[in-house]
C-alpha cells in the first residue's frame, strides 16, 4: 500500500514538472478570474496577444483581456499603431464569419444575375425598413448569385409574409414585388420547416439583426451597407 502512495505522489509530481509555465499560467489566470468573478462568461480559450503581458480571453465570438494572473480585465478594441491595426475588430470580424458551405442554402431562393460567379448570401426579414431600402441597391449589382434566406425576427407579420413568400410558386418574383414594389404577397401553405431553420440557425450564429451578408470567403457583413462596399468586396475575393 506504502509503494502505491509512493508511486501515485511520484506521478503527480512528475505531472507537475512537466507542466509547461504557459499552461500553468494560464490555469491561474482561468482560476484567478473563476473566483473573482462568477459571473463571467465560460472563457473558451486564453491566447497571448502582441502586447507583453496581455491574454486575450475569447468566450463565444466576444473577446475581453486581461493580465497573466487575472488580476485586470479589460474590454475594448486593442490598437496596433504602428501597423494602423484594429486587432479586436479584426479578431471579431474572423470569429463571426460563417464557412458559406455551412450556411442553409436549401433554405433559400436564388436570384442569378448575368454568369453568376460571384455569390452572396442574404439573411432579410420582410419588414425590415433597412432590408427594403438594400434590396433596391442589390439590383445594381451583375455576374452574382443572391441566396435569399428568409429571417422573420421583426414579430408575427414577418413570419406570415416569410412563409407565404416561402411557398410562392415564383419566390423572388414575390419578394421583389413586396420588397422593391410593395405589392403584399399573396396567403399560400406549404411546409415551411425551412425558415424556422433559418431563424434557429441564426440564433446559433448570433444573426441579430438584418440585413446580414455573408461573403464567399466566410466575412460577414451586418446591415444595408453601401452597395459599392458589397461590389469592392465580391470583386476582392479570389
């Protein structure tokens, strides 16, 4: 019994040595943050960051930072002035994109201009102001396909307008009609177990408002931005 407690305090001793300081590290800073601060959201994963000293804390897609011992938390966008670099929002911008061979795109309708090479992916509600105003700007735009994913989040009108957009025989003929004419479309019942896809998917995804625009390399881009931005970017990627 005496040779297995020596054998087991060996092992944990053993175990501790090979305890590399950057992972002892980083459990004190879990620990120290843990007991501080109950709170706080699951941290992920503990990086370090071009600035000594500095970890970043990812929890989900946000990131906070602080010190090696947790003894400071900082939430904010770290600057690198020397190379003119946001590198928070561009650490947000890769932990919000979306593979586009991961999105739903059996849930959407397409819409397919001149050769249709480049791609897009759009998720709108039918009542969103923002949405209406975009989709009139999209009409500018050649040589892409638009994936239409319907995303009623705006209250019960927007579902009915969805589902029976949904289940129009022509579906981009009637939401071009509501969105850009403002003619209603028409009641029609069909299965559509599609958009509530959409909306689950969304909120997994953290889709909080609308438009949002996914990109063929994963960027995602929220709101009606200028249309000349969604063209510069569709042209940038190879």
């Amino acid at each position: 019994m005496k040779f297995v407690r020596l054998m087991l305090m060996s092992l944990v001793a053993l175990a501790s040595l090979s305890m590399s300081p950057a992972f002892a590290q980083e459990a004190t800073l879990r620990k120290n943050l843990s007991e501080r601060l109950p709170n706080l959201p699951k941290i992920d994963e503990v990086s370090k960051t071009p600035m000594n000293g500095l970890y970043e804390l990812r929890m989900g897609n946000d990131v906070m930072y602080s010190d090696a011992e947790g003894n400071f938390l900082i939430q904010g966008s770290l600057i690198d002035v020397k190379q003119k670099r946001n590198l928070t929002e561009e650490r947000m911008e890769k932990l919000s994109s979306i593979p586009f061979d991961q999105l739903p795109l059996k849930n959407s309708f397409t819409q397919v201009r001149g050769n249709g090479k480049r791609k897009l992916a759009i998720f709108a509600d039918p009542n969103c102001g923002y949405c209406k105003r975009f989709e009139k700007d999209l009409q500018k735009l050649e040589n892409v396909t638009i994936y239409h994913l319907l995303y009623p989040i705006l209250g019960d009108d927007s579902k009915t307008k969805s589902k029976n957009i949904w289940c129009a025989k022509d579906k981009a003929k009637v939401w071009n009609d509501w969105m850009i004419n403002g003619t209603p479309p028409v009641a029609a019942n069909c299965d559509t177990s599609a958009v509530d896809a959409n909306v689950e998917f969304g909120k997994k995804q953290r889709i909080t408002g609308t438009p949002t625009l996914l990109f063929a390399d994963g960027s995602r881009v929220p709101g009606a931005v200028p249309i000349a931005q969604v063209e510069k970017m569709l042209t940038d990627i190879k």
